[in-house]
C-alpha cells in the first residue's frame, strides 16, 4: 500500500511538471509568433512608440514643456516667474484648480526667497504633475471577453480621429495574436464605412456594415453577431460623433450599447478626444460620460500642436484613465500612456 501510495504521488507530480512544461513552451511559441507576425507586418512595439512619444513632446516642439522649460531655467524664482508659470499652466488646458495645486506645492516646497532653485523647482514640478495625472489609474485597455467576444464601444465627437483609431486599434490587436471584427457603426458619415473597412483590409479582418443612414445599433448588433459566430476575440464598434451638443446622438448612443448588450457585454467604452481641443474636450467628455459610462480615453493629436493639460484635467473631471495617446497620422502612431512617460517628455526629461 504505501509503495502505490509513492507511485500515484511521483506519477502525479510527472504529469504536473509536463503539464507546466507544455504550457511554458506553448506560450513562448505564442510570443514569438506574434513577435514574429507584428514584425512580419512592419507593426511598430509599443516601446519604440513611446520613444517617439517623448521626441514629439520635448520642449523643441511642445509650447507647453518649452514654457515650462524657460520658467525653471531661471535664476531665481521670484514672484513674477511663478505668476509666468501659472499663466502658462493655465494656458496648457491644465485648469484653475490644478494650476493653483501646482503652484502652491511649489511655494510649499521651494518659497520665493533668493536662495530658490530652479532644480529642485523641477522636481518638485515633476512629483506634482505626476500626481496630477493619477499613475494609480488601471490603464489595460479591455479588449477579451469570457466565453465571447471582448465589445469595445468607441465614441467621440467626429474630426476627433476616431475611425482612424479604430483602425489603429485593430491593427495593434492582430499584432498580439488576436482575431477581430469591425463594425462600422457610424452609418451617418459617408466615407466612416469606407475607411474603416479599408482599415479591415490593410490588417486582414472582416468589417460589418450597413447602407448609408441604416440604424447604428442594427449594424452593431450584426457586427456582434459575426463576431460571435467567428469566434473573434474583439469586435471593435465605430459609433456615430456628430455634434455633441445634439441630445439626439446621445440617445442613439445608448440604443447601441444596450442593443450590444443582448449579446455580448461590451468590455470596453474608449472615448476619443482631440488633445487640440482643449477645455471643449472637457465639455465633449462630461456628455458622452453620462451617455455610455466612458470607460477610458483615447487623446488624438499629442503632437507639438497640443497643449497638453488636458491630459490631466480630462482624467481629473471624469477619473476615468487615458489609456491611448495617438502622436501622428501614420498607422502605428498610436501607444498606451504611461504617466511618468509623459511627465519626463514634457519636463524634457
């Protein structure tokens, strides 16, 4: 008895080590494939991505961290030089509330005696503004549901880089390995279809859609449907953004997420915002919230023509997270945000 005892505990610690073994090789072969296929396909990692993020926004080309920059170069920080810095936070979208948290941490810290230090300004700024855009924040952008596939709802006023983003989306998910469907649920714009679906084409995955003016949330819940049946991993739903003062897109908004949902529950609500717009984000952002619960923020137009701020007082207003930063017009334009990250390229770091 006790040696069949010793036998079944030594077969089942075996078939324990093959059984993880298995699952280790299986999962590197994973990653290499979908290195390989990201690579194959000429798809940008996400760290060089974060790399050029910092280049766009270092004080060369971004009004707000050179302001920042030319205010902590100085020799001493006297009153004038603060009263500078807040009219420059203040023009950055930072908002009145933020922008006097800042100023009134660096007085704390620093004072405004001779005997300040420009340096320790500096450092005292970088804490500050990391605090501000709330690190602590989940930022995984959830795109796999359990049993079915992952919904990702994306809404935003148009203009905003929304369909593009889609697109950019899609493609960073067949990188990773992942089988996608686009519905193309913005049937108002003529051309949102068209470019989604060329989107589609470019990396390989089937897009939903419908005639021109046919009901949004019909041709979400059929995009659902495909995906279901493929047995897809995500299906990503382009919405409608007309103007978002018009209460009647917030009502259509709302028929298509619960329509989604008899589905499939939608695992993701990305509003994408133009970083150019400033404090009109803001506006764009507290209306779709209300809508369709944004889940996470996708900012278009990082580049040395935004201002930056609203970076934080978007975050600030909703809690909800920046997850995506978009940096340009090319196709792989588009990396996850990292508040040190963004910090350290403002504070050119």
């Amino acid at each position: 008895m006790p040696d069949l005892l010793f036998w079944i505990i030594a077969g089942g610690i075996a078939l324990a080590l093959i059984v993880g073994a298995v699952i280790v090789i299986a999962s590197n072969r994973k990653a290499k494939a979908v290195s390989e296929g990201a690579a194959a396909a000429g798809i940008e990692p996400p760290a060089s991505r974060l790399t050029r993020l910092r280049e766009r926004l270092g004080a060369a080309e971004n009004p707000f961290a050179r302001g920042l920059l030319a205010l902590l170069s100085a020799d001493r920080l006297s009153e004038s030089v603060y009263e500078e810095l807040e009219s420059t936070l203040l023009a950055a979208d930072l908002g009145v509330e933020p922008t006097a948290e800042l100023i009134a941490a660096l007085r704390r810290h620093i004072g405004i005696s001779g005997a300040n230090d420009p340096q320790a300004a500096r450092a005292v700024l970088r804490a500050e503004l990391t605090d501000l855009g709330q690190p602590e924040l989940p930022r995984k952008l959830h795109v796999l549901g359990d049993g079915k596939p992952g919904v990702v709802l994306v809404v935003g006023v148009n203009g905003t880089g929304k369909t593009t983003t889609v697109g950019k989306i899609a493609r960073l998910l067949v990188a990773e390995g992942n089988q996608v469907v686009l519905g193309a649920a913005d049937t108002f714009r003529a051309a949102a279809a068209d470019q989604l679906q060329t989107w589609g084409e470019r990396v390989g995955v089937p897009t939903v859609r419908g005639q021109e003016g046919a009901d949004p949330a019909s041709v979400a819940f059929a995009a659902v449907e495909r995906g279901i049946a493929d047995h897809a991993d995500t299906v990503l739903v382009d919405t409608a953004g007309r103007l978002h003062t018009k209460t009647g897109l917030m009502d259509e908004l709302g028929k298509v997420k619960r329509v989604i949902e008899k589905q499939a529950p939608i695992t993701e609500v990305l509003l994408v915002l133009d970083a150019t717009t400033g404090q009109n984000g803001l506006a764009q952002a507290r209306v779709f919230a209300q809508a369709v619960a944004v889940t996470g923020i996708a900012l278009t137009k990082l580049d040395g023509s935004a201002k930056g701020g609203i970076v934080f007082s978007v975050q600030r207003e909703l809690g909800v997270p920046v997850k995506l930063i978009g940096l340009g017009e090319g196709p792989d334009d588009l990396a996850p945000f990292v508040v040190e990250d963004f910090v350290d390229a403002l504070l050119g770091d």
